[in-house]
C-alpha cells in the first residue's frame, strides 16, 4: 500500500506505519515506479481473465462487490480504457496483494482499480454495493501466509531486526510537515521569525474539517513557511 521514496532527507508522519529498504534495482521498486500508462498497456495486451486476482482478494472474500479482473476488462475496451473503467473497483481498499502477488502475469489489477477510482469520482459517478456483504465460503483457506508473501515480494533476504534505539537527537532544525495525517493539510499559525516552545501549535486544522494540528517537536524560531510545510531552527 505504501509509496517509493528516492529521498533520504524524507521524513516519517503519522501515516508511516514502517520503512522496506531495499535497492534500487530490487523486482518491487522497478515494478512500483513503472508510469502508470505502461502499466495498462502492458494490462491491455496481457490480461488473460484468469480472475486470480479476484478470488485472492480479501475484500472481495469479505463480500464486498470488488473485482479487479473486471476492472482490468475495462483497459481492452478502449484505447485507454478511461471511459469505460468497470465500477468493480470502487470498494476496493488497495492493499495491492492482486498485483504482487496473486497475478501469475505480473500485471497491475491494483493500479487499474486506483486509477478507476479516480476517474469515477472525477467524474461524478458513486458506486453502491447492491448485493448483501456475505463473507466468501473460501475465506480462510484462501488467506496468504506472510512467509509466502514476503518469498513472492523477494524480501527475505532483507529481513533485518530493527530494535528501539533510545537515543536523544539534537537536530539544527526540523521540518514539520503540514499534511502528515489523513484529511485536509494544516494551516500554518505561526510567523516566520516567530519564537516557539516544544508542543506548541505551528499549525492547526480550521472549523470540523478533518485534520490534525501540528506542534513543534523543538523549541527555535520559525525559520521558513511553505505550502508543504513549517521549518524551525532549534
Ligand atoms: S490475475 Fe492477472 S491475468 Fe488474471 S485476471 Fe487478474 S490481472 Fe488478469
Ligand atoms: S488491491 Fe484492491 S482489488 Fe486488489 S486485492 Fe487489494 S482490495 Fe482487492
């Protein structure tokens, strides 16, 4: 589910649930950052409707209306297929486990789901589970062991322990981010020049629109203001 980072200067927010280091070159990275046009193209022309991807995922077992082998029907309709994405993709929660691991074409059924999700919302259109949410009879046995997962995903070998190490950091400076958190970005209440302590506010969410403040890890003065984010100088 998560997303490539090239950037080492990146910082963890509050949607960092964990960090997979791996080589640039590694199966899932090149796979990951291939454009999204290539990634239908290559669905367009592969696709066979085998369905795996289908009767692997895990919403679909639960019972809602997902199926990704018919949102990847939708790439032969057309050249792009955009104007004829398949609805089956609206419930769809992209854990990704169609595309790494359940299409024994290597293709992209998660990708084509995300990008219909997009488009339909763009354009209006709201999809609505008609039938009622029955689990699947082969739920459990269809369950993908994690040390299968990982065999497929060709990450064992980077399998490392990564204990806490309590250490106090004194950084120059520090970045905060003004969306680190589902929701809508927080809005900066702080001036550049401005003084502020640890835990103060920097940054709050306005009325009931869905956020999080944002407050200071450091005590220093606000150095810069962006749209992205508030940088103070310890
Ligand atoms: S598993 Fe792969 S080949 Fe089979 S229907 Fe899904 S996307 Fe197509
Ligand atoms: S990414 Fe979506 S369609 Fe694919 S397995 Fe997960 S929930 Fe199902």
């Amino acid at each position: 589910m998560g997303t490539l980072s090239f950037d080492l200067d990146d910082v963890v927010t509050k949607t960092c649930a964990g960090l997979i280091v791996l080589p640039r070159e590694h199966e899932l990275v090149t796979r990951k950052a291939r454009p999204i046009e290539e990634m239908h193209r290559i669905g367009k022309s592969a696709c066979d409707q085998c369905s795996y991807c289908t009767e692997f995922c895990p919403r679909y077992l639960l019972g809602y209306q997902v199926m990704p082998h018919k949102v990847m029907r939708s790439l032969g309709f057309s050249t792009s297929g955009a104007d004829l994405w398949n609805q089956w993709a609206e419930l769809c929660c992209a854990c990704g486990l169609c595309t790494l691991y359940a299409c024994p074409e290597d293709l992209y059924p998660k990708e084509a789901c995300d990008q219909a999700k997009h488009d339909m919302r763009a354009a209006g259109i709201k999809f609505e589970q008609t039938k009622e949410v029955e689990i699947h009879p082969m739920k459990e046995g269809r369950r993908v062991p994690l040390s299968m997962l990982r065999k497929r995903l060709k990450i064992e070998e980077y399998e490392r322990e990564a204990p806490f190490a309590d250490r106090k950091l004194q950084p120059p400076g520090v970045r905060l981010r003004l969306l680190q958190h589902t929701g809508v970005p927080a809005r900066p209440v702080v001036r550049v020049g401005q003084k502020v302590g640890v835990g103060d506010p920097v940054a709050t969410v306005e009325g009931d629109q869905l956020g999080a403040n944002v407050h200071a890890s450091v005590a220093g003065t606000v150095k810069t203001i962006s749209d992205t984010f508030v940088e103070i100088e310890a």
